[in-house]
C-alpha cells in the first residue's frame, strides 16, 4: 500500500516567522497535534504540540514574542507519496517520529501520522480475516459439492451397473 493512498491530505502549515500563540490558535482552530513550518514554500520543519509543552509552558516561555522556528524540531524527515507505507514506518521508527510530512513534486501534499498507520492495520486485519472467513466457507461449501458429484457419480455407476446386470439376465432368458 502507498502513502498516498492512507495519508492526511489536509496539512495545516505555519509561517516560521508566525508567533507561537498564533501556532496555538492554529491547532485550536484545525484539531490537530503538529502543524509543519514552511519558509517560502519550502518545509523547513514541523511543530508538535510537545514543542510547544516543554519549549513554552515547561520553562514559562513567551508564546506571543517566540517565534516558531525558535522551537520548531528542524531537519524534517519526508517521504514521497508513492513510497510504501512499510518504508514511512521504517523511517517513522528509526528516527522516533509520529508524525511524517509527504511530498510530491517538490510541495506538501499530505501528512501520514502513527493514527494513519494504526487506522490502517485495523482496516487491513478486518479484510483478513473476511478473506479467511470466505476462503474457509468456500472451502467447505467446494468440499461438499465434490462430495455430492461423488455421490451422484457413484449412483450412476451403481446404476449403469444395475443395467449391465439386467440386460446380461435378459439375454440368458
């Protein structure tokens, strides 16, 4: 499966120049955990609620005169909408991440987050086992049909038998 297809199309971004009250506000407004930094149109990083906890909050910091950048995590990690899910997990575990900007054609087209991932392997365990489900009732109804022609085939040999014999007892009359 491609990251596209699972990712969170609707990315909220912010200006690395914008406040983080006005940060605040835009996961407030959009109910959602990180927002990514753009420069210029450029992905220069990714703010976390977390950040802002222990940059902010933790250390009785100034939301209204920081600026984001100054506690973004810098250095994002992206992936390409047409990579494998299996590699965005790959990354999101060797670099300890929940959440994963992608990318196509050099702009943000989505984001794919642990949720996306864990949404996911619910959707793709359920289908499992459905698939199972027929396969064991397809079986059972091909078992039985099989045991059917068997028997219907044995009924004609039975008879065609029955035949042979009468016709042999006919002609000894």
């Amino acid at each position: 499966m491609l990251v596209k297809e699972i990712m969170t199309k609707n990315v909220i971004t912010i200006d690395s120049n914008d406040s983080v009250l006005e940060a605040c506000k835009k996961y407030s407004a959009n109910k959602v955990g990180s927002l990514v930094v753009m420069d210029k149109n450029i992905i220069v990083g990714i703010l976390t609620e977390r950040d802002v906890i222990e940059s902010m909050i933790l250390v009785n910091g100034d939301p209204k005169n920081t600026k984001v950048r100054e506690i973004m995590s810098p250095n994002i990690k992206t992936i390409h909408a047409t990579a494998t899910i299996e590699k965005a997990a790959e990354i999101m575990n060797e670099y300890n991440i929940k959440k994963l900007p992608v990318v196509l054609n050099n702009e943000i087209v989505g984001i794919i987050t642990t949720t996306d991932m864990s949404q996911t392997i619910n959707a793709s365990s359920v289908a499992i086992e459905e698939l199972e489900q027929l396969y064991y009732d397809s079986k059972e109804a091909l078992e039985k049909m099989i045991d059917d022609w068997g028997n219907i085939i044995v009924s004609l040999k039975n008879y065609k038998q029955l035949a042979e014999d009468k016709k042999e007892k006919n002609m000894e009359l």
